[in-house]
C-alpha cells in the first residue's frame, strides 16, 4: 500500500509545491519560482495527496495525540483526576520520561534535548484539547505563507526558543512572581505562539493587513489568558512569540519556498523524534536510580 502511493511518476506535469504552476515533471527549475526540481524526484504528485500542507497538519496534531496516550500509559496508577486542568494529566515521571523540559531537566540533569521534546507533550486533557484546536488554525494558516518545510523549521525552533527562555527564567529567577520560569513544562503553546509571530510578520511582509490583525488578535487573547491563569508558562510563549517573529523574517514568505526548506523541515521532524527516544531511554535509567529501582 505505502509503495502505491509513493508510486514515482516518469513523465506529464505536475503542480509546483512553492507558486502552485503547472511544470513538467522532469524540470530542473520552476520556470515561474525558481524553485529547483519542482517535480521532487516524481514524488510531488504522491506528496500533493497528503493535502496542500503535505500531511503536515496530520503529523503534528497525530504525534502530540500519539504521545499524550503513551504518557497515559506509561504510568496509568498516577493519572490525574482532580480540578479541571488536572482532568486526565499524565503523571510528572511519565512526563519526565518523554521528554519534558524546564530548569530541573534543563539545568540540573543536563538534559537540554528536551527543548525539542517538550512541544509535543501536554500536561492534561483541556490542555491538550486547547492546543489542538489552535494548532489546527494556525498549522494550514502558517503552511499557506511559508510552505510546508518551512513552517516545520518555525515551529521546531519557535518552541526550542520558547522552552529555552522558560528553563533559563526559572534558572535564575526560581520562585520570584512573574520573572520566574518554569521548572518543569511541557505544551505545544511554545511553538503555537511562534507560529502566530511568524504569520503577523507574513501579513506585514506581504501587505494584508487582514492577516496580521487576525494573528495579532490571537496572540494578544492568548497572553491574557496565560496571565489570567495560574501554571501557564508564559515566558515559553513569549520566547516562542519572538522566535517565531524573527523565525518568519529570516525565512521571508515572499519568496518562494525551496527544495533544501522541506529537507530541513524533515530533519527538524527528525531530530525531535530522537529527542523524545533520547528522553525516554535515559529518563528510565535515571528514574530507576532515583527510586533505586533495578
């Protein structure tokens, strides 16, 4: 079935995955982009049947569902159950051992791979649930702009900055109001937010000023909401709000998206996955030394 739909296609035209032209399969560059080999290989028209973000919106909103059930069972006697937020919340081991971040996993274990980890785990079911259902506006909005591969690149980095400003707060500013961080934090929010920065920065860079209002709008009743309740991390908003901002600018959705931008949103997908197994093999060792187990 898998070879089936990644049939290779010879000859004919396809749709170029960057301006949306007709090109020949065999073109070496999109005479209207620019883009090199815009047929990918033959593949571009098996990629195309993922849907216009080439399955990107599935991958993202599948693997934080995939790893919130496999947090579930990872330690289903210490689920929470109390108080809305807690409703369904993995336990912190189960949390620690797929790859949450923070000051404490951070700072005081070294485990500073969980920058990339940490944005695919959620800390409950309203929590999860509330991800979701930004991350399914803001994913095809950001895919639209920036293409595919890039917007791969901004949410992997927009969360890797957010998490990294929220572990380093909570380094230095432990315990202190509003400056503190956090010292154990795990949400899609961090790259949720960087994919709003990075879709005011494409309404601005490219006039609509319908898209930047929009995005500005979320991003401002986002803010207040993690003001208003207690445990949002906020500083790993902000620094994925900024990330994503100058994320967006660095990779400009004026232009075309290229070949070498879906290679490094690939291996962004790539490395978070080794993060979340890097996680889970040493987070189980050093687990069991802690409790003295094994």
């Amino acid at each position: 079935m898998l070879m089936a739909f990644l049939k290779r296609q010879t000859s004919g035209s396809v749709v170029c995955p960057s301006c949306g032209r007709l090109v020949g399969i065999q073109d070496e560059a999109c005479y209207n982009c620019g883009r090199r080999n815009p047929g990918m290989w033959g593949y571009a028209g098996s990629l195309r049947r993922l849907g216009r973000d080439m399955g990107v919106s599935k991958i993202i909103l599948g693997g934080c569902a995939l790893l919130y059930i496999i947090s579930l069972a990872i330690d289903p006697k210490n689920i929470g159950g109390g108080g809305l937020f807690g409703l369904l919340g993995p336990s912190r081991v189960a949390l620690f051992t797929l790859g949450a971040s923070g000051a404490v996993p951070v700072f005081e274990l070294d485990r500073w791979w969980t920058l990339l980890s940490a944005g695919w785990l959620h800390g409950g079911l309203l929590h999860i649930g509330f991800n979701l259902y930004w991350l399914r506006m803001l994913v095809p909005a950001s895919v639209e702009q920036y293409g595919a591969g890039r917007m791969l690149i901004l949410y992997t980095v927009a969360g890797a900055l957010g998490f990294a400003a929220s572990s380093t707060a909570g380094y230095v500013f432990p315990g202190v109001p509003l400056l503190g961080g956090a010292g154990f934090t795990v949400g899609a929010s961090a790259p949720l937010f960087g994919l709003l920065g990075a879709l005011i920065y494409a309404g601005r860079r490219g006039g609509s000023s319908e898209l930047s209002r929009m995005a500005k709008q979320w991003a401002l009743v986002l803010f207040i909401f993690g003001l208003l309740f207690p445990g949002v991390d906020n500083w790993a908003h902000a620094g994925g709000f900024v990330g994503g901002y100058f994320g967006g600018k660095i990779l400009d959705p004026m232009k075309p998206e290229r070949l070498d931008h879906l290679i490094a949103g690939l291996l962004c997908l790539l490395l978070t996955l080794v993060a979340v197994v890097l996680s889970a093999v040493t987070g189980v060792s050093l687990i069991r030394q802690m409790y003295g187990v094994g």
